[in-house]
C-alpha cells in the first residue's frame, strides 16, 4: 500500500474517532474482584439492606464478564443502588453522554427490572431529576426468537449539558422486578464528550473526501 493511501486511511480512522467524543469516564466493572458483597473501585453502595441485600459483583454467563447486581425484590428494598465516587469532572457549558448497559441476570427478555439514574453536580441534577429506566434479560443461546441477542440493545443513553460544570456523580437505583425476581444490573458506564455539530461537520467532510480519494485509487 501507497503512503498516501496509509496517510489517507489515517485520516479516516482520526476523524471516525474524534466525531465520537473522548471519553471522560468509563466503567465495565472487570477491574472489580468479584464479591458479595460488592467492593467497588468507583461506586458506593446507596440504598437498603446489606451484605447480599446491597450489591454483588459477579459474572451470570450471559452478558460478558463481569458487572455489578444492585438489587432484586427478592433480597432488596426499593431504592437499593449506587453512586459514583470517582472523580468525573465535566468542563462548563459542554454537552456530554451518559450511556450504561442496565439489565437483569437471566436469559428471559420478559423477564424485567425497573429503576432510575441521575446525573448530578453538587447535589443538582442535570436532567431534571431521576430519569425511568426498563431492564430485561437478553436471550444469548438465541433460543426464543422474540428476544434480542445483542448487547448493545440494552444501553441506556441520556445527552446533558454540564452546566456551571464540576465534579459528576453518577446515581443509579432499582425501584422493583417482575414476580420472578431477577436482579437489575449495570455494566460499561460511560460519560463521553459530545462534540460540538461544527467539529463534527468538519470531520465529517475530511472522512468523505479520504473516502473519496480511496476509492478513486483503488
């Protein structure tokens, strides 16, 4: 291959991850041992109960390692969760992504969870408050047709603004489950910086002329 197509190639890769924003803060729990009950490098328990009444770390098979369980009917009164103790700290006036994996332990996709996150900066919330979340399970043998195999049809996303801007606290609790009592899980908890439209434009504008040239020369 050419220079010029490598240098092109280069160009495409940098503004493919530019236009996604950098990352600001980032959680999949593996660095976590798994334990119950849960200790937790970035997080603090926040809820109800103790021990297996408050939050687990553990891997059920079925969504790729390791994440945290926060709670089930079964073990743990609503508003059972956790909030974030690592230092996030967010630029004024800058619009960010808030993105988690929020599920429950089984296969089952009907079988579901309920709850609310909050984004907060000195006990301010950001989006107006709790926001409603809806888990399920996910159907990984991809024996039940109905249900999804994906992972990333699980996330839940909420675009905010920083406002003042300052330190970010991640709150995240389970209001109930289903009758079968499934536990409410979170994993891959992200904040990214969302970049403005104009940068986004420009970038947009380099990958399609690269784009263009390539192929051209192929």
């Amino acid at each position: 291959m050419k220079w010029s197509h490598l240098a092109l190639f280069a160009l495409a890769a940098t503004s493919c991850v530019a236009a996604s924003g950098a990352t600001i803060f980032y959680d999949d729990f593996e660095s976590d041992a798994a334990a119950d009950p849960a200790v937790m490098a970035n997080w603090v328990h926040n809820g109800n109960g103790a021990g297996s009444n408050a939050s687990r770390l553990f891997d059920t098979g079925n969504f790729g390692g390791t994440r945290l369980w926060i709670a089930s009917a079964a073990n743990a009164a609503a508003g059972s969760g956790i909030d974030s103790t690592a230092t996030i700290t967010l630029a004024p006036n800058t619009p960010y992504e808030f993105s988690a994996a929020i599920v429950t332990e089984t296969f089952d996709g009907d079988r579901t969870a309920t709850g609310t996150y909050d984004l907060l900066i000195g006990g301010t919330s950001l989006i107006g408050g709790p926001q409603a979340f809806a888990a399920r399970g996910d159907d990984a043998d991809g024996l039940n047709p109905n249900d999804s195999n994906a992972y990333d049809d699980q996330l839940t996303t909420e675009v905010f603004d920083s406002g003042a801007g300052g330190d970010l606290t991640i709150s995240i609790a389970f209001d109930g489950t289903d009758a079968s009592n499934p536990f409410v899980g979170i994993d891959n908890v992200a904040i990214t910086e969302v970049p403005e439209p104009s940068t986004l434009l420009i970038l947009g504008i380099g990958l399609a002329g690269a784009c263009a040239i390539l192929r051209s020369r192929a």
